[in-house]
C-alpha cells in the first residue's frame, strides 16, 4: 500500500538537496498537531469544518496540501463508486490509500446496490477511514439521471435504510449521509424530514450532512444545481430543532469562515465547505484552526506549506505508472494558493510555461515562483477572517412548523 511515512522526515535535511532549497530563506516550523479527546470515541476534533468531496478535486494530492494548511478541517475523498471497488481489489490502493498525515478523513462511496456497498465499506476497512459516508447528494446526470444513485436515491429513503446498514455492518467506524432538501417537486420539509426519519431508523447512521438546496434532475449541471435552486437554509435549522438525537453539518453557499463561524452560532454542528476550500485555500483552510477550532496557527507561511507539498509531490511523481501522476497533476491543487494576491497571474502563466520543460514539481516552483513577492510568500496567514454579511442571523425566525411525524412519536412515548 502506498503511504507516506507516519514519522515526518526530517524537512530541513531534505530541503538541502532539494530544488527549492534555493528560494528556501528561513528553517521550517514544524507543527505540532495535539491529539484531543472528544464526547466520541474519536480521537480527533469535531467536524466543525469540513471540505466537501468533489469529483477530481479532492484527490490525494489536494487533501495533502490541505492537511498542510489546516491540522483539523475534515477532509472528505471523491465520491468512489462501490462498483468500482469491488471490480478492482487486485488495485485498491489506487482509489483508498492515503497518507496517515490526512485524518480525520471520511470515505464518500456512491452507489445504490446493497450488496456492493457491503463489499465496499468491507474493502475499505484497512485502510483505517475515519467515516464512511454514502453520496444521496449528487445531482450529475451521470449518477443520479438515470435513476442509480446520487441525490435520486432520496426518494428511496427505505433503499438508503438497507444500504446504510449493510454499511454499517462492515466496518467498525461511523457512517454518514450526505443529501439535499429534496429533489424535483419532492421539497416539501415533511418529505425532508420523512428521508431522514426512516434512514435513521432503518440504520445506525445519526450524522447528516444536507446542502441546502434541493435538486433538479432535469438534465441541467451541476453548476446549475448549485446556482438555480434556492438556499433554504431555514429547513436545515428545522432539522436541528425536530431531531435533536442526531447531528447534522450545513452544506451549500458558505463560501468563508466568516459564514461558517455564523452558522455555527445559530446551531450548526458543523460547516462543509466545498469550492471556496479548493479555489482561495489559504485564505479559507488557513483560518480554519484559529478562527473555527480556536487553535494555535502552527505559523508557516505558504514558502513552507509549498516546500512541504513539494517533497511530497515528487515523492510520488509517476508512481502510478504510465507517467501518473505527472507534474501538471501534481501542480493543479496549487494553482489558487496565491488567490488574488501580488504576482498571481504571472505566476500561473510561469506554471503553464514551465509544464513543458519541468520534470519535477520541485524544478516548476523553482521557475515559477519567481513571480510571488517574498513579502506573499513568507507572510503567515492572517489571523480574523473578514467579517461579510451574517446570512443565518434571522433564520430561526423563518423556520417551518415541527415536523408532525416526530410530535406523533413524542406523544406515543408518552
């Protein structure tokens, strides 16, 4: 199984022989990540901030450079079809390995048929995830537009109840749903609340993840999907208020730490975040720890955070055969480090040119970062996030009636 190694090497002795030792102007910091003890059997914080799975975007690569950034963000793999693992056990370590470095790290599978989703938590189980999480969120046409998984899945809540558990009953660590408000004219909060009654209670899963908008499955994309569909953050807060033995974490249109520190005061258990992590990681997985798990910054500036991803990057660089991955793989989780600041375009052209000559990733920043003032690259992460309009701050007043269904069972229990 690939791996990184569980003991850090040693980053000032390797950066001698390294490419970038040349712009390499001060000794790196080495964080110190303190394991804390929570209310579960989980060693690690929380998940009040996690980075939402997103289809060729949170690969390895991405994930390692965000475990740099941020020491206790959540990081969530790609959706992985079920199906795919179980056709390809003799290469397993292609689509489940990971560096130790990268927990708290949560499994997304999709799929629908219970049998292979049994088989895949099962086939999952040494790699050691931390959760496993079954995608009823997605609204591609590819997954869910013929009806096979994906968000279509939600109107099948008894399916998800049976998949759920045959999860569940392979492996040893929490499982998890990740859904919308509803799909199509099926966005009534009743019929919300009924999809998260009976997969609760056909299934030992107690944590939801919801983006907060529903979804259309009328062959629009997902960019539409994302943008057509109101936010209805009011049913997310209802769900809170109804079912209060179960966790749920708001998804959708939080694109700062600033939102998801307001989220998390009207209530949320946690916060996913998915695009704004990907295209501004600094100043968005940067804040994380300070800001949202009110830790210390472990101080390095993004010269050390490069420095330490590109020992990593060329570590593996063509370990996958067929020259994968390559440089240009390697490089893209990069590409929106230096968001809006000083030299940023430059840079990205140098990158694209240097693609052609560059045989490693440590020779490409050697070249291409050239065009970042030191004073971006050895700053270290701001500590306040900017202070944007509060979305959530009436939000409880907008919330739909209790759900009925959970008063009858109240008053059954009576």
């Amino acid at each position: 199984m690939w791996c990184l190694p569980t003991v850090r090497p040693n980053v000032s002795e390797m950066f001698k022989c390294s490419s970038l030792h040349r712009f390499h102007s001060r000794t790196l910091k080495q964080p110190t990540t303190a394991i804390f003890s929570t209310t579960s059997s989980s060693p690690y914080l929380p998940p009040l901030f996690s980075v939402a799975p997103m289809m060729e975007w949170t690969d390895n690569h991405y994930r390692t450079l965000a475990r740099i950034i941020t020491k206790h963000a959540w990081l969530y793999t790609e959706m992985i079809a079920a199906q795919t693992l179980v056709h390809q056990q003799t290469n397993l370590d292609r689509f489940l390995a990971f560096s130790p470095q990268q927990h708290p790290i949560v499994l997304q599978l999709g799929g629908s048929n219970v049998e292979s989703l049994a088989k895949a938590a099962k086939l999952s189980h040494p790699y050691g995830y931390d959760e496993i999480n079954l995608n009823c969120g997605c609204p591609s046409p590819k997954v869910a537009g013929h009806g096979c998984f994906g968000v279509s899945l939600m109107l099948n809540p008894k399916l998800v109840g049976e998949a759920m558990s045959a999860i569940a009953d392979n492996t040893n660590v929490p499982v998890t749903v990740k859904c919308r408000i509803g799909v199509d004219d099926h966005d009534s909060y009743d019929e919300l609340c009924d999809f998260v009654y009976k997969v609760s209670t056909l299934s030992p899963t107690r944590h939801f993840i919801v983006h907060s908008r529903k979804a259309l499955l009328g062959g629009i994309s997902p960019a539409d999907n994302r943008r057509i569909p109101p936010l209805k953050y009011e049913y997310y807060y209802a769900l809170v208020r109804d079912f209060p033995d179960l966790r749920f974490t708001i998804n959708g249109g939080i694109t700062s730490v600033s939102k998801v520190n307001a989220a998390l005061k009207e209530g949320a258990y946690g916060v996913m975040v998915g695009r704004a992590a990907y295209n501004n990681p600094w100043q968005t997985l940067g804040l994380v720890d300070t800001a949202v798990y009110g830790v210390p910054s472990n101080g390095l500036t993004r010269r050390q955070v490069l420095e330490q991803y590109q020992v990593y990057a060329d570590s593996v660089l063509g370990t996958q055969g067929n020259g994968r991955p390559n440089v240009r793989d390697l490089v893209k989780p990069l590409l929106n480090i230096f968001h809006s600041e000083n030299g940023n375009s430059l840079w990205k052209r140098k990158a694209d040119a240097a693609f052609k000559e560059c045989k490693t990733v440590g020779s490409l920043l050697e070249e291409s970062l050239k065009a970042i003032p030191d004073s971006v690259l050895d700053s270290p992460i701001s500590g306040c996030p900017e202070i944007g309009e509060d979305v959530f701050a009436d939000v409880h007043s907008v919330l739909p009636p209790p759900y009925k269904a959970v008063e009858q069972q109240f008053m059954l229990c009576a």
